[in-house]
C-alpha cells in the first residue's frame, strides 16, 4: 500500500522570510479601481475592468519577473479575475514563482475630532475575506496606515496601530501573512527630523499593538517608509536617510520581525533604491531588508504599453529593469 505524505504546508514565519530573503522584494499592484482606472486614463486608455487586467496580467507574466520579485499584492478585483488563458491570477501567480497577496483595507476616511488626520477602514466582515482569501490561496495580506506630519498625534498613531493590530490577527488566525504598513507620507517641506519623529510616533503604537492582540511577530513584514525629508524640502543624501531610517528601525523594531520590506512612498526609482542599498550594507542588521515598492516599478510600463498589445514586450521590459535595480540594491552587499 502506497502512503501518500501530504504536502508541506508553509509557516507564517517561513512565508514572511520568503518575501523578504534571497534577494527579492514585493511588488504592489494593488490600485483601487478608482486609483487605477485615474492611471489608465492619464495614459490615454480607457478604463474598464479589461483594461485593469491586461495591465495586471503584463506584470504578472513579465518573464523571469520571479527572479527580483517574491510576491504581488493585487486589489480585490484583480484577485477574483482571470488571465487570458483562462487561469485565476492568484492560481497563476502561484504557477510562475510568485505569492499572491491581497490588499483588504477599504481605505481611509477623516478621524472625527483631529484636524484633519485619517483612519484606515476596512475590519467589518475582514475575517470572512480574508476566510474566502485563503481559500484562494493568498498567501499575505496587506493593510495601509496613513500619517501626514501635520497631525498625527500620539491617539491618532494608537488608533491606526490598533486597527493594524485587529487585522494582523485575523490575518494570521487564517494562516495569512499580514504586511504592516504605517506610512508617514513625504509629502510637504518637513525636514528629516520631523520625518523620524512622526515615523517613531507610528512605529512605536504599532509595536505595542502588535503585542497586546498577540500577534505574532515572526509571521509579518513591516512595510514602512523611509526616513526623509519632505519631496517639497531640500533633499538628504541617501547615506543620511540610511543612517536615520536604521537608527528608528533599530530602537523600535523587534529583531523577532523576519524582514522589512520599504515602500518608495512618492521617491523616484533611483531614490529609493540608493536609501535601500545605503540601508542594506549596514552591518549586523537584526532583519532582512528588501523592496516592496509600487509606482516606483510599475510606472514606466504602464506609459510604455500605453494599452496596446504590441507593446506588451516593451513594457515588461521596463518592468523588469527596474525590478533588477531594487532587488540590485539588496544583493551589492
């Protein structure tokens, strides 16, 4: 009699290092259709749930796209559609070396009585999602912060840690990696040091949530920005936000955390590579340290397909380049 020895089933904790080790980061194409749809149109093309999958499709199939990339964050509608060849994206993603995530937040709306600060929406009915998620097959989640240096305060970074918090356990209660995103924004003329205080803000309400809920920490990526002047403000140089960015993570962040995945926040290409690699040659760092950028990468092939199925192959192109140059950044070590 043949015994069949079933498959090994990932940890939370090896899913987390997977996505964060071996040289490649995450990449984020998880537009909301408004967002998209914005994005599609300042292009030229006219935006349609088709138009939104043939773009998702020509970076999902980019060839040799699991070389610099771990995982894909797609939107929900993207999740539930299927490539041209009739499979599920996240069945396809899977197929070609890739893990499928799925953003589940809702997004933001004003948090009552704070002048202006936002809070992320989206824990009514999470657990069911992310239920029917993983039935899917989804192998991370993500759940967006938002923090403007204007008027985040130490209650509007315990409110969004703690939504943050809410979803990470329900996120692994279903054997689902949760990206953690607090995101202090770059906009406006701050200088660094307001970066890193209102970053130290964030991540340390982030931090004790994490803990109350009983998250646990082996099972996450930390997806936060980089400590930078604002895009308004003179620019620092990128050993600086390195230096800066390091020092917060290191007072804050656990070593328990398996990795660290940035996002590009607003910063060009070649800017937010240059902090990455900065960051990645530091010595002795308790965590991996990798990409998860989004307009960053994607940007130059949505210009460059332009809609049109001839420059499909061009576009991956561009795709890919800038995929190598993140993961580059990781790997010159």
């Amino acid at each position: 009699m043949t015994t069949t020895i079933p498959a090994h089933v990932p940890t939370l904790a090896e899913t987390a290092q997977r996505m964060t080790r071996g040289g490649r980061g995450v990449l984020a194409a998880d537009e909301s259709i408004k967002t998209m749809s914005a994005r599609l149109e300042q292009e030229g093309i006219a935006a349609s749930p088709t138009a939104r999958r043939d773009y998702r499709e020509l970076l999902l199939t980019a060839d040799g796209l699991a070389d610099s990339v771990s995982g894909i964050i797609f939107a929900d509608e993207t999740f539930g559609q299927q490539l041209t060849d009739g499979r599920g994206f996240p069945e396809a993603a899977h197929e070609l070396g890739v893990l499928p995530g799925i953003k589940v937040d809702t997004g933001t709306s004003p948090l009552a009585g704070h002048d202006g600060a936002l809070i992320t929406e989206g824990l009514d009915g999470l657990g069911a999602r992310l239920a029917s998620y993983a039935e899917r097959k989804a192998a991370f989640a993500k759940w967006r912060a938002v923090f403007d240096i204007r008027t985040i305060t130490e209650y509007v970074a315990r409110a969004n840690g703690h939504a943050l918090a809410r979803y990470a356990a329900l996120c692994q209660q279903y054997g689902i990696v949760p990206i953690v995103e607090p995101e202090v924004l770059c906009t406006g003329d701050h200088d660094l040091a307001a970066c890193d205080r209102a970053t130290r803000l964030a991540l340390t309400a982030l931090f004790d949530e994490l803990r109350q809920a009983g998250v646990d920490l082996t099972g996450i990526v930390l997806k936060p920005n980089f400590v930078t002047p604002g895009l308004a403000a003179a620019p620092a140089p990128a050993d600086v936000v390195a230096r800066a960015t390091f020092e917060v993570l290191h007072d804050i962040v656990p070593a328990t955390v398996p990795g660290i995945a940035f996002l590009s926040g607003g910063h060009t290409t070649a800017d937010a590579c240059s902090f990455l690699h900065k960051l990645s040659g530091a010595p002795d760092l308790p965590w991996s340290v990798t990409f998860s950028f989004g307009r960053a990468l994607v940007s130059a092939a949505l210009q460059a397909w332009a809609g049109e199925p001839a420059n499909v192959a061009a576009a991956q192109q561009k795709l890919l380049a800038n995929c190598h140059e993140a993961a580059n950044a990781i790997r010159r070590r």
